[in-house]
C-alpha cells in the first residue's frame, strides 16, 4: 500500500440543531450542498452541550428532547474547493461560526 499526501483544508461550520433555510434543517442543507458540489467528504456532529455568543448553555437532556443542540459540520477538501463552498454557505448560515485549518490529507492508494 501507498501512502500519497496532499494539503488540503479542515472546514468547520458550528451552528445550532434547530437552525433552518427554506424550511430545512440547516445541517442537512449544508451537506447536500457540498454533496452536489462534489466535496470531498462531510461528517456532522452533534454536541452533548455547549455554547455560543448568547452564552445560554445549552445541554442534552432527558426531559426535553428538542434541546436545540450545537450541531458541528466537518468538511475536508482542496483549498480551492473550499473556498468556493465558503462564498456559497456564508449566505446561509445567519448564526453561527465558520473556521478553517489547512490539513495534510492521506490517501490509501490500492
């Protein structure tokens, strides 16, 4: 097996689990998108508590399940795809936070 690496650029897009856009979960939009964008690869997380700049901490709890949790988008792609994608999603995201890292990506070449 062959070890290739490539840099490459670690998007995180922080918002909340209840956040929407036309009607849809803003999540899940985000994903599509980046599906239809042919990016790489996008993971989100769902958070057990946390806050943002309301400083309302906002927690998993059994008595109420629609906890509007934070909600962590992950996306790793070339800088220039990236990017393209930041112009698009900064659009949509009213609330919350959108960061970058550049990242060395490695591939298992067969």
């Amino acid at each position: 097996m062959e070890l290739r690496e490539q840099r490459g650029i670690l998007l995180r897009i922080y918002i909340r689990e209840d956040d929407r856009i036309e009607g849809k979960l803003l999540y899940k939009k985000i994903l599509e998108l980046a599906m239809e964008r042919g990016i790489a690869g996008v993971t989100v997380f769902r958070a057990i508590m946390g806050y943002g700049p309301s400083k309302k901490i906002r927690t998993l709890s059994f008595a109420d399940i629609s906890s509007n949790l934070p909600i962590l988008l992950e996306i790793v792609d070339t800088e220039e795809k990236i990017e393209k994608f930041i112009k698009e999603i900064e659009k949509i995201v009213k609330h919350g936070l959108i960061t970058v890292q550049q990242v060395q990506i490695v591939k298992n070449l067969p």
